[in-house]
C-alpha cells in the first residue's frame, strides 16, 4: 500500500497576509476550504464565492480554482481522499460551518486522519457526515468565460461598490455594453445589472457575518440608502439584513 492510501484526511494551515493570493491550481484530493479568520474569495473557471468564517467551500478533486485574501486570512484547509469523498458531492458548493464542523476542522488541522486508526476512522466518519449534511448557502456567482465579459465581471468582484456606470465598465473591458450583456445573459443566466446586483449582496452578506451593521453593509456594497439595501436584500435572501444577522448571532 502507498503511504498516501494510509490516510483519508490531510491538512494545511497557513496565515495569510491582505491581498495575498493562491494561484490557479487544483489537487488530485478533494478539499474543504476554510478560513478561521478574515474572507477569502475562492474561484473556479464557473463561479466565484466569498467565504467568511461561517461559510466553507467544498471544491472536488481536481477542479482547477484559485483563492484571493481579503484581510489578514487564517486559512485552515483538509484535504480529503478520493475514497472518503467518494460519496460527496462532485460539483463546487459553499457550506454552513456549523461550531460543531468548526471544532472538527480545528481538531483535525495540523494532523492528518489515517485509514488504520480506530480514533482516525471514527473522526473522519464525522467530518463526512457533517459535510454532507451542511447546507449551502447563495454565495455563488457563476463567471463568463468570454474574456471581455470575464474582465467585466472581475472589475465588479473587486470592487462591487464602484459607483461607475456601465458604459465606462464596458470600455475598460474592451467591449460595447450591448456585446456583454449579451455575453453574460449566455453565459451567466443573468444579465450585467442583475449580476452587479448579486456580487453586491455576497458582499453585503460577508460584511454582515463579518459584524458590521445594516447601514455600514449597505453602504460598503454599494448601495446609497439602508432602504435600498435592506429591500434588496430581501428580495434575495427572503429576511431582512437584521433579521439575518439575528439569525446568525444565536
């Protein structure tokens, strides 16, 4: 037997600094990734999400993604084997991080979980139950993959506030606006303003799980009044900013 076939998680923790980045890559292992502290943005040719402390992504083997910090980012990452993520999802997803996940993914990080140990085993019986059981949550953003419309919509994730119009937008891609919204009606399913629209609210969202206020979440989104951010909000999530936060803070 490989020794690699004697384990069924591995980890990594690593302390990043803001605005530090991980290059395009991927793993002949599935991964969890998950940052104890700070937001990571995490990206794959089809999407892109924002990941605060209370959210986790799960990316299967192989799939090519890369991960930018927003503040300084405590990542703390385990690696699963193709055998133990044999029966999880095989697409990208953003998970709730539950305290007991949380703690799990702590206890493990440092260490590694062999397939010959009783304690090991046991463990990681957990961690994949509690995986499969997590829900997802709507922090993604499906991406173009026309590179006008993907400059476009890389502008937008940066900075989701950017108070520019479109037109300037479209410019700075190389492109008419005409042209990308025809792209990212193809290729998201959305249009550009529904689109900004959503990148918005991930980060809202972040700022709200991250312990900001309604108004100080709105106003670091983008959006010009409370009113206008809470009514989007809802429209999206179905609760009100406040009531969402609540809801995480219990």
């Amino acid at each position: 037997m490989r020794q690699s076939e004697s384990y069924s998680v591995r980890s990594l923790a690593v302390t990043y600094r803001d605005g530090e980045r991980i290059d395009r890559h991927s793993h002949a292992w599935a991964q969890l990734i998950y940052a104890a502290s700070g937001t990571m943005r995490v990206a794959t040719d089809e999407a892109a999400w924002l990941v605060p402390p209370t959210r986790a992504i799960w990316v299967p083997a192989r799939v090519p993604h890369e991960i930018h910090m927003r503040g300084q980012t405590a990542m703390r990452t385990l690696y699963v084997s193709p055998q133990a993520a044999a029966a999880l999802p095989p697409a990208c997803r953003a998970l709730e991080v539950s305290p007991l996940l949380r703690e799990l993914v702590l206890h493990i990080v440092g260490g590694m979980l062999r397939t010959d140990v009783g304690e090991d085993a046991r463990l990681c019986g957990v961690l994949l139950d509690l995986l499969a059981k997590s829900e997802t949550t709507p922090l993604g953003l499906p991406l173009p993959q026309d590179a006008r419309a993907r400059r476009l919509a890389e502008r937008l994730l940066a900075d989701p506030a950017t108070p520019a119009p479109l037109a300037d937008l479209a410019r700075e891609a190389a492109a008419s606006v005409r042209t990308l919204q025809r792209l990212f009606a193809a290729e998201t399913g959305l249009s550009i303003e529904a689109w900004r629209t959503r990148a918005r609210l991930q980060h809202g969202l972040v700022q709200l799980t991250a312990g900001a206020s309604v108004t100080a979440a709105g106003l670091d989104a983008g959006y010009a009044s409370p009113s206008a951010f809470i009514a989007a909000f809802k429209a999206a999530f179905g609760v009100t900013p406040a009531r969402y936060r609540a809801g995480r803070d219990r």
